[in-house]
C-alpha cells in the first residue's frame, strides 16, 4: 500500500494504546497521551522502564535495536499515523538526541556535520548565524570556524550544539533521552533557557533518570515504570500526590 505524504510541520503528537513487544517481552504497553506544539514534557523512568524504547518508536529507531519488534494501538502526528508515513518523512518531523550523539561528534568538525544532517548541497555560512550559534553558546567555540574539530567542545558546548541544529532543521517534535542527566544544576538551567525558546513551535520531550532536577521544567509530566505509564498531567498534581 502506498503511503501516504502529509507536511513536515505538525502541531500535536498522541499515543492511543500504544504498545511494543519483542516476542513475548513487553517493552512498553497501553500508553495513551497526547502533546501539543509549545509544550515541554519530562518523561520520567528509572532505567529499563521502556522509556527510550517508546521515545524512538516516534522516530522509527527501534527497528535498529530489536528487528522483531511489534506494535499494537497506534502514533498520530496530527491526525495521521506514523505507520502510514516513510520513514524518511517521519524523520524530518522528529530530531531524537541521546548521549550517543555527543561521544559521535568527538569524530567530526563542524562542517562536516553540517554537511551530515544537511547534505552536501547545504549552503551554510557562520556569519550568516552567528546570531544563533551564540544564543546556543556554540559561538566562542568554533575558533577554527567550520574546520572546529568537535572534540574540542565541552559537553554543554556540544548540547547547544545540537539543539542549534535541531533548530535548522525545523521538526516539529525534539526528543533528549537522557542527554541533560550528566550536567550540573547551573549548566541545566542553561539548557533550560534554550530549550524554552524552541519550545515555541516543537513538542519537546525531555527524558530523565533522575526527577528532582529537571521536574520544574515540564508543562507536563509523565511517569513510566515497568513499560507501563504510572502518571500522565500537571507536574504540580505529582507533586502533590507524592
């Protein structure tokens, strides 16, 4: 069956029953959310909840991890299921970071990354966003400008980094599994502020292992546990309740 095309730019993402199986292993089952463009969600679970087996199941990233994965229920990007999109469509819609992604730029410069995710055809230029890369706090560091070897980055440096180029490329969803978990409360609330201006136009989903520090941040919450989602609304009401 052919596929069918939407646009690139959506406003809302919702989980109906959403469910995932590897033979008779339950990565995640019956999650059921909805986000909206300009909101921030923390998605909160220890290790081995089935948090990021759900977040990349949005980008189509499972499949690399377990090739017998099964789906059951479904994913909406407005009101059109992911599993009746390409895949290439479903990726320019979702940016999914991890901490994989910075030890992989540890072996690029910076025009090369640009020429990764853009292609080569890319005209990109650093005088032409010098505005935005230090709103990133990526500017300084580029003292080789595009041949700036990306080793040379500190870890906050490499985070703004990537959410500068998640904000070139305009998806509409941004996922950070656990990439904000190594850094320190004052880097955090560094992020925080950047994260706040893309928030504006994507779906943001911030996925942590560890509460307490990023709960402040989060329009809203959702608790995962066993594959299983324990608490889905306004982190205020979590708190509350705890």
């Amino acid at each position: 069956m052919r596929k069918r095309k939407i646009q690139s730019k959506i406003t809302k993402l919702t989980c109906e029953k959403f469910s995932a199986k590897v033979q008779d292993s339950v990565l995640f089952e019956n999650v059921n959310v909805s986000l909206n463009v300009g909101q921030l969600a923390v998605l909160y679970g220890p290790r081995g909840s089935g948090k990021s087996a759900f977040l990349r199941s949005f980008a189509m990233l499972n499949q690399e991890v377990y090739p017998n994965i099964e789906y059951t229920g479904n994913v909406y990007f407005d009101d059109h299921s992911i599993f009746k999109m390409d895949e290439k469509e479903v990726r320019q819609i979702v940016t999914y970071l991890d901490t994989n992604f910075l030890e992989s730029l540890d072996y690029l410069n910076f025009k090369e990354l640009i020429r990764l995710v853009f292609g080569s055809s890319y005209k990109f230029k650093i005088e032409d966003h010098a505005s935005g890369l230090d709103n990133f706090g990526v500017l300084k560091a580029l003292y080789k400008f595009e041949k700036t070897p990306l080793s040379s980055l500190y870890v906050l440096e490499k985070i703004g980094l990537l959410l500068f180029v998640s904000s070139l490329r305009q998806s509409s969803v941004l996922i950070l599994d656990c990439l904000l978990d190594h850094l320190d409360d004052e880097h955090v609330e560094s992020v925080t502020r950047m994260l706040k201006g893309l928030s504006e136009y994507k779906v943001i989903i911030l996925a942590t292992r560890t509460l307490k520090r990023f709960i402040g941040l989060g329009d809203v919450l959702i608790v995962m546990k066993s594959g299983q989602v324990k608490f889905y609304g306004d982190p205020k009401e979590y708190v509350l309740g705890v």
